[in-house]
C-alpha cells in the first residue's frame, strides 16, 4: 500500500510534525530506526504519545529483514521513523529506491535535521563547504580524509560542520568472528574526543589547519529544549569545558567572519 | 515574557510540529512572517486549524515594527511563524539577536527547511558544496557571482542547491521615490528563469560551467504531498518542460555521481 518514511525531529515526541503523527495513526505497523541516530527520549514516550506499539530496529534487522518490511508495505500501511530528517544522511535512500521498485508508495516527511537546525549558532548556512564526518580512530584505522576536506573549506573562507560519529549496537571484530551477538556499550564522539583527533591529524600533517586559536562552535543536542548548548570559543577552551552528555556537533569556522556572525560568535562564547 | 520562533515547515499547515502547534496555543500573540517565503496555503488555513488570529508581517511592518514586537514580548508570550526553518535563510537572526539583548527569552522550534529537504532527490547532503542564490536580474544590474560559485563546486565535485529569487511586496524605484505603497504583483523566479540566467553569464563569462548537457534537478514545491516535483536531466531538457507552481529551486550536479546518487538520477529522469 505505502510506506511512510517520518521525520522525527530533533528533541523529543513532540518535535513529529502534526502530519507525521497523523500517519502513524494510520498505520498498520510502526517501526522505529535506531542506529544511525538517537532520540533523546526512551522508544516508551514514543509510544505513549503516538498511542502505536513501535518496533525497533537495528542495524542487524535493517539489512535482513528490510525485504519483509517492504513485502508488508504492499498491503499495509507501514511507518518508517528516523530520527531527525529521514534524508538528511544517506543511510535510508536504499529503502526508498526499493520500495519505489517493487511500485510501493512512498512518502517522505521532513523535518529538522542537524544540518539546518545549525542555523541557531549565527553561522550563515550559505557560507558552509563539505560537511565532514569524523570517524572513531581504531588502533589500525586512523583515517585523515576529514582534516583535508576542513582544509579546503578553511582556505576557501567556509564553515564545516564536523558530525562527531556514534557507535550504536556494535560488535568486536572478535564476537563477529564467533558470530556471537554479544554487542558493545553505546558510544558517541565527544567535543574532546574530536578536537583530539584533529589535533592528531595536524601533528602528522602539519598544513596549519587546527591551531589552538582555531575558532569553533560546540554543538550539543541541538533541538533539544532541555539540554541543548551552543558555546563558542577557540578549540584550547572549547577542549577544556565539560558539556552535557552527547550529541556533540563541532563547528570550524570560517578564518572571517560576517557582522552578524560575529556578534552570534561573542554571544556564545563561553564565559 | 517569550519569543517563541517556530518553523512551519515546508507544506501546509499540518506540517508543524506538535511542539510548534502547543507554543502557538499557549501565546498571547502570533505574527507570521511572509516576505522570505511562502507557504502553499493561505494564512486562513493556519488561522483556522491553530485556532488563533494570525497577524502577517511584511518587510517594511517588520523593519518599522521589530521593536514593538520585541517590547510585547517582554510581558508576553509572543510567536513568530516562519516558513521552513526559521534559521535556515539569514533574515531572522537578527530580531532573535535584537530579543536576546533585550534579556527577552527565546526559543527557537526547527522544521524543515528546503537545505534538508532536498535530501529526498538522492543526491547526498555530504556532497554539496556552497549554496548559492540567484538573483533576478535587472535591466543595469546582472551580477554573476553565482556563477562562479557553481564553478568552484563544479571543480570540486560539489552539487550545488541553487535557491531561486522571490519578490513579494516589491515597490518599484519609482514608487519608493515617491513614497508611494503600491506593490508590484509577487514573483517566483522559475526553472526557466533561473537556466536562462545560468546561461547568459556563461555565454559572458565562458568557463564551461553551464552547457546544454550540465546534468541538473529541477525542484518544485519540495515537501508539498500534493504538487512536489522532482526531474531530473540535463539543463536543454529541463527548460523545455513544464512544471507545477513555484517555489522552485534546481540543483546543479556534481560532475561525477556515485552509485546510489546515479539510481536516483536515473528514478527522476524526465520522461
């Protein structure tokens, strides 16, 4: 019949939009993607507030039983929930693409993502380059590709947004090996753990992209009413705060600032 | 008391969040701004389904009255309604500003805006470089600079999200000079409008930017259940279509697509 694939916003239950809510009414079964993202409240309000069992899905059940999702989207009503905005990153384009070719009805409904709901540092969004990801660094695995993408924006006078990764559900290599479903503890990139990644890359690469002057915008639970912080400062203080529990965003900023940035910058830093 | 600065979203008036829709409930106040963009539904259909008188806000009502507004909020609960996100376009960063000096409270509710949105069309948000406006021109004023910045992104491997010029409530030179009120009807650059333009600084300033074979997504309406389109081609087939109403916007390609980036160019080829 259709799959609707909803937006949850950035906060809590009550950031869906009225349109959003009205469709999981509607629908026969709700499931709840919980892998790429996170909702700063427990599945459970969820539930309460849309009145609809929610089924949560992982990773793991995504990738085996996405063709069982779509099979029950042929005669049913099935709701699709993302934190955030269901397009904003990439991971649920497959989806779509395979419902649209097995001729189900989609329906995307946005709303907020990080990447716009931004636009509350001061920071122009017309004036951010590339948005970077930075990935946990392993002991092998120390990939530097988000200090040269940072790089062009600097040299180009753009802000980059850093999305700082989180690890949901994840197993050891080893545990994948014995196929053993034994899943580590939840993590998510800290302000302090990204700028010393950063600070990394620079030590090896040295092209004078991450100072301790290098001035920068902590981001944390943008859109959240209870929680949310936005404080500005070089990276030496931003490193040196203790913030609210994650998630964590970082802003580079650009070398020059305009008017207007400017006076958002001073009105967030930190004090 | 509050500045509360609501995002509507991109559709209708369904389109709100719950949070949005119980802040309007609550406030003493509520003025729309209609001047950045436009909601495909007009301001009864809000009036109605919130329940509360609306009053719109022109350019020059908000110019000459930002401090009245301001001076309300401070012993009332005041809602400012912005189409999309209200912090995604740069206009209202400074009436939040503005508030905060004044030691009004604010709080900000994110929606969706077009910069997100257009996630749906497949392209990846992390592959898009800067944003760029296009201006109408002017019969003594066509600047270029927009041009320029596709080719930076072209150069780079960028998309580009070009956000095609509005005029609501223009007077004309003639009019301000002499102070009088008289609008020009409003006007929504098209799809059309905007190649043409992309193709007379190409013709100016030849740097092979804008050919007849430039792959490129036409946008209409994005985030409307009813009207949105999305079509994808190149530029020569694209201006020989016909699309839905605006808004419009059209985003210019990165030369070299990836694998899921091309399917969905593929899914949306005009037809």
């Amino acid at each position: 019949m259709v799959l609707y694939v909803i937006g949850l916003g950035l906060g809590d239950e009550k950031d869906i939009t009225i349109k959003g809510k009205e469709l999981i009414e509607e629908s026969d079964v709700v499931y709840l993607e919980s892998y790429t993202s996170v909702l700063f409240v427990p599945k459970e309000n969820l539930e309460k507030f849309y009145k609809k069992k929610i089924i949560e899905v992982d990773r793991i059940f995504a990738e085996e039983n996405c063709e069982q999702i779509l099979n029950e989207a042929k005669s049913k009503k099935i709701s699709f929930l993302v934190v955030g905005d269901p397009l904003c990153a990439t991971t649920h384009h497959d989806i779509i693409l395979r419902a649209k070719k097995k001729n189900i009805n989609v329906q995307v409904i946005h709303n907020a993502c990080i990447m716009s709901a931004i636009g509350e540092c001061g920071m122009q969004l017309y004036n951010f380059g590339q948005t970077v990801s930075i990935p946990y660094f392993e002991e092998n695995y120390k990939p530097t590709s988000f200090y040269e993408k940072i790089k062009i924006n600097i040299d180009n006078n753009f802000h980059t947004l850093c999305l700082l990764d989180i690890k949901i559900k994840e197993r050891t290599i080893e545990n994948i090996m014995k196929n053993k479903n034994i899943y580590e503890p939840s993590r998510f990139m800290t302000i302090q753990e990204a700028i010393d990644q950063l600070t990394y890359c620079e030590n090896i690469l040295k092209k004078n992209v991450i100072t301790e002057n290098t001035l920068a915008i902590a981001i944390v639970q943008i859109g959240s009413l209870s929680n949310q912080q936005i404080i500005s400062g070089n990276l030496l203080t931003l490193k040196s705060l203790h913030y609210n529990e994650p998630l964590h965003s970082l802003i580079i900023c650009a070398p020059n600032l305009h008017d207007i940035e400017k006076e958002y910058f001073d009105m967030y830093l930190s004090t």
